[in-house]
C-alpha cells in the first residue's frame, strides 16, 4: 500500500459488480463504486483519466476475450479486475478453466499497469451463499496466489460484516445497493493509499426491525417473478443480460461528473 498515492488514471474491468448495478441514477443509468473511485480520485489528480470496460452478465471468458488486452494497452495506473464469479454461480462450473483464465487475466494485465487491484468479491447472507460457497472461496483463494505472485492488491469485500448484511443488497439479491458500492469504493480508496473517509464502511448499518412475514412471502413473489425466472429463461436459451451492450466508458479519457 502507499501513501500519499499519485494516481493519475483507472481502468474497470469486469461485469455487473464493476458496471454498477443496481446503483441507479435518475436518468436511468449506473453510478456504481468505480465510478465513485473515480470520482474520488480525479479530485486529487488534475487531469485524472477513466475507463470502465465491464459489461454485465459477462464470464470470466469473456472478460478476457473482449476486456484485457483493450485495458492493458491502455497503461493506466491503477486497473481493477474483477471476474469470475458469474462462473460460480451457474449450474455447472469448471473451476479449473475459470482459475486458468484468471490467471491468464492477471499475467497479461500486471506488467502494463502500475498498480494491479484483485478483490475477494462480496456475498449475500443467505441460501445461495452457502450452496455456492466452496467455489467461491476456491476462486478468492486463487485471487490471493496471484496477487502475491504478481504484487496486485486485494480488497477482502467478502470478509467485510457489512457488505453480508442483506439491507445493503438490491432486490434481485445479486448487486449491491448505492450504499453499498459507497462502501466498495471506501474500501479500495483505503486500499489504494489514501486516506479514510468511512473508517468504519466495514460495520453494517444501524439494527433495524426485521420485515414480518408478509412482507418477506410478498418480497420472494416479487424477486422470483421479477428477477430469478428472467434469469433461469436466460441460463436456458444461453442468451445473457449483457448481449449487445459495448463497455460503460470504453476510452481512457479525463474524467467528468457524466
């Protein structure tokens, strides 16, 4: 870690989680804790460049295919990679091939950036946590072998009790809300050198009342008819959410409150 960190330019790489779902702005679009980062740090380095290839929906194939030798050529500073986890949550996952691709992500990006960023992604307290589980971890345990080996950083969102905490998920239970990519983007702005605005983002809000019954029976309808069948309808004819949408920000260009 540094301090006092000088960084003059970000490149995202990723899907969703990078993309910034479902942290939404009023003119229909997502903010999402890149964004943020961005934000954050154009304020302290005039002329400050982003970019944000991640598209969501996409696996750890296509982030490879269609992200990593755009970002490395780009030479940013800093560059965020995060993928893999769309994997482990299909039905079928080969988690030699997802752990062989990462790595393959890795080598090619750390010699072109001068400050590589791997993250141990967050989870949801609940069922699809724990029947996902041990793929996960296999995947965070890859993420620290390779940081080590190529001197990335990681940002253990997974460890964090806040970001477990279901309050701070979105209703489709799969990305965070706009108070959580708050706290992801505090948590790799820590990580980067700077100093804390949130030292505490890792705490999960204030206790609150849990919902009664029927509002949590009325909740499930709403998720299942809303997201989970949509999402089975795509598994099954292999379309994607993210087929045909181009990156967020695709050019490494100086940053502005878009």
């Amino acid at each position: 870690m540094q301090t006092n960190p000088t960084h003059t330019s970000l490149v995202a790489v990723g899907d969703s989680f990078t993309e910034g779902m479902s942290d939404l702005l009023p003119d229909g679009t997502y903010r999402g804790w890149a964004d943020l980062l961005a934000s954050r740090m154009a304020a302290v380095a005039p002329g400050f460049r982003y970019a944000n290839l991640a598209v969501r929906g996409k696996l750890i194939r296509q982030i490879v295919d269609e992200q990593v030798d755009t970002a490395a050529a780009m030479r940013a500073d800093v560059v965020t990679l995060v993928g893999g986890l769309n994997d482990t949550l299909r039905p079928k996952c080969d988690m030699v091939m997802v752990r062989d691709l990462l790595t393959e992500a890795v080598e090619r990006l750390a010699p072109h950036c001068r400050q590589l960023v791997l993250m141990r992604s967050p989870a949801r307290q609940g069922p699809v946590q724990e029947r996902f589980r041990p793929r996960m971890e296999a995947l965070f345990t890859c993420i620290d072998e390779l940081a080590e080996r190529h001197g990335a950083l990681v940002v253990d969102l997974y460890g964090a009790p806040s970001l477990g905490d279901q309050r701070l998920w979105d209703v489709d239970r799969l990305h965070l809300t706009a108070d959580g990519h708050r706290r992801v983007a505090e948590a790799v702005w820590q990580s980067l050198g700077y100093p804390p605005e949130d030292p505490e983002w890792q705490l999960p809000p204030p206790a609150s009342l849990p919902p009664g019954w029927t509002t949590r029976r009325a909740a499930d309808a709403r998720f299942a008819r809303q997201h989970l069948l949509p999402w089975i309808g795509r598994r099954l004819t292999g379309r994607s959410s993210g087929d045909g949408r181009p990156p967020k920000r695709p050019e490494l260009l100086p940053y502005d409150e878009r």
